[in-house]
C-alpha cells in the first residue's frame, strides 16, 4: 500500500513537530487533487441536471486551460528564431 503512487503523493512529513505547516501541505495537496470539492459535492444531492451543467463546464475549463498553457509555452519558449533577422 505505501508503494502506491496515490498514496505516496499525498504522504506528509511533519519536521520538528510543526503539525500547523504539515497540515496547510496536506490541505494543498488534497485541495489540487480535488478531494475537498468532491467531499462537499456529495454532502447533498445534486440534480442530475446541475450534475450535467457542472461536468460541461469542468470539461470546458480543461479544455480552455490546456489551450492557453501550451500558447503560453508557444510564447514563452527560449530557443526561437528571429523572426525578423537583420532588422
């Protein structure tokens, strides 16, 4: 089980009995992974409907964030020619 990469990932050391800063570590990492959200999710019943609605614009995020990143790392790359040598 502590093989596992979910598990190992999600693995917090505490150092020099500072729980305060292992905890806000652990909190990140569940936060990124999604966990929180989905423990409030099923707290109450959601329409099937809004369950719909949300999983539409969850997948439309992913795509539009995905899009803007690699345009980003299109722009922000190191080795490119001059565009406009001798100018």
């Amino acid at each position: 089980m502590a093989n596992h990469l979910r598990f190992v990932g999600r693995t917090v050391m505490v150092q020099n009995g500072n729980v305060e800063a292992a905890y806000g570590v652990l909190n990140r990492i569940l936060a990124q992974d999604g966990v929180a959200d989905a423990v409030r999710r099923s707290r109450y019943y959601e329409k099937p409907t809004r369950a719909r609605r949300r999983r539409a614009f969850e997948a439309c995020r992913r795509v539009y964030c995905a899009e803007m990143a690699r345009r980003i790392a299109f722009l922000a790359r190191t080795a490119r020619q001059d565009p406009w040598p001798g100018c």
